[in-house]
C-alpha cells in the first residue's frame, strides 16, 4: 500500500500530512509564500496514491496539482456531495462547510460509537455533533476571538482595539483585559456549554483550530473527555478516502 496525502486550506494556514496504513507520517503547517513549492518538498520522499483537499479560502487545485506533478493520478477536491462514513441529518448539505464535515468524520474515526462535540475555533468558533450512531446533526456558528474582538471595537464608542494575545485572567483589570478575557473566556463557555447537551452527557469533545491549543489551556482542572486535535480536518479527509477506495 502507498500513501495518501490530505490538504487542509484554511483561512490562515494549509495543514497538510501524508498517511500510511491509517498512521500519519508526516505532518506540515504552511503559511506564507510559496506553499506549493514546500508541499513539493514535503511529499518527494513518498509515493502518493490518492491526494484529496478541501478549503475554505482558496482553491486547493493548485495544491492538488503538485501532488499529480509526484505522480499521483487519484486526486479529488472535497465536497459535501462526496459519500462519507457518516449519515447526513444536515438539512441544506450544499451550504455546509467542507471543513466542518472533514472534522466531523475525523472525529467519529477517533471515536466511533461516541456521542461527539466538534470544536473548531479558528476565525469562526464551530461547535457540530455527532450522535453515538455515526449522524452528523449539524451545529453552530459563533465569531471568532478575533472577530469577537474587532466587532467590540467596531461597533462602540470607545472600546479600544485589543490584540486578541496577550494576558487573559479570569476577569479583566482593565480594559484590554476585560475584553481579550471576554472574548478568549467566552468561546471556553460556550464549549463547555454544548458539551453538556449530550445524549450522553458530557459529550466526547474534540478541539481544533488556530486558537484550539490556547482554549484548551483555560478548561478547568480535572477535564479529560476534551482532546485537542490540531490536524482533526485532514484525519477525516484519509477516512473519507479510504472509505471511497472501492466506489
């Protein structure tokens, strides 16, 4: 067996890993220029047999070429009509996020027969679910830190623009504090809250996203249902390939 190679485009970065008989192999976050010339560079040691991509920014065709420029002849582009290890209870699937979805199978790969909570928070904040028996219900949409952070400024008369990194006690002593911890505090709240919803409660929670890792550093002590999951999009990608290996 070969190797497969999943792209995940998102708004700020391109994660990308190649896998091996289900095992991740080699991991990269790529920012910047040039990101096809190092995808390149990233995937000359292995032969690739499949490449799949999905993105919410720009379009992962040029990526998908570097990987048919290494000779890999089965490559595809991600979308929602595509057959997925998980039945759909979506109501308009044409409208959702690719990478919502991708997380989604990634997690329910993770954790088959668990009641899950997705928690994507990047320049959105996504919470989706999953029940025990493998039905992707949905979920919601919540701004970002950033965004949180910017609409405060924007929208006041006086609230200052806070960099979204910085201090972040549990109540702020000043102003900037104030709002970084609303903010930061804020989507810890709210991922604790729809944890809590579960048909099993609480429900088995996966992070991921851009501010992820510092999310999962305010949780409270004594929390270990909550697993962070920097590259969980392109786990779901390698079982959305896997699982259309033979259609």
């Amino acid at each position: 067996m070969g190797f497969n190679l999943t792209i995940d485009r998102g708004n700020t970065s391109t994660k990308a890993v190649v896998w091996h008989d289900g095992s991740a192999v080699c991991k990269a976050e790529l920012r910047g220029d040039d990101i096809s010339g190092r995808l390149a560079g990233m995937i000359a040691p292995y032969r690739l047999d499949a490449a799949i991509a999905c993105s919410v920014a720009d379009d992962p065709a040029p990526l998908l070429r570097v990987a048919e420029s290494a000779g890999c002849h089965r490559v595809m582009e991600f979308t929602t009509t595509m057959p997925v290890p998980l039945t759909i209870g979506y109501r308009t699937p044409g409208t959702l996020g690719v990478d919502r979805l991708a997380a989604a199978v990634g997690a329910a790969a993770l954790a088959p027969s668990a009641d899950l909570l997705i928690a994507d928070i990047g320049t959105a904040a996504t919470y989706d679910v999953v029940t025990s028996d493998g039905c992707y219900l949905g979920g919601n949409i919540a701004p970002g830190i950033k965004i949180r952070l910017l609409g405060l400024h924007e929208h006041t008369s006086r609230l200052p623009r806070v960099d979204s990194r910085g201090e972040t006690p549990l109540f702020g002593f000043d102003t900037d504090t104030a709002m970084r911890a609303g903010a930061v505090r804020g989507v810890v709240a709210e991922l604790l809250y729809y944890r809590s919803l579960g048909a099993v409660s609480p429900r088995r929670t996966f992070v991921s996203g851009g501010w992820g890792a510092e999310v999962m550093e305010l949780l409270p002590d004594g929390i270990n249902d909550i697993e962070y999951n920097k590259y969980l999009v392109n786990q779901g990608l390698n079982s959305i390939l896997l699982y259309n290996e033979d259609k």
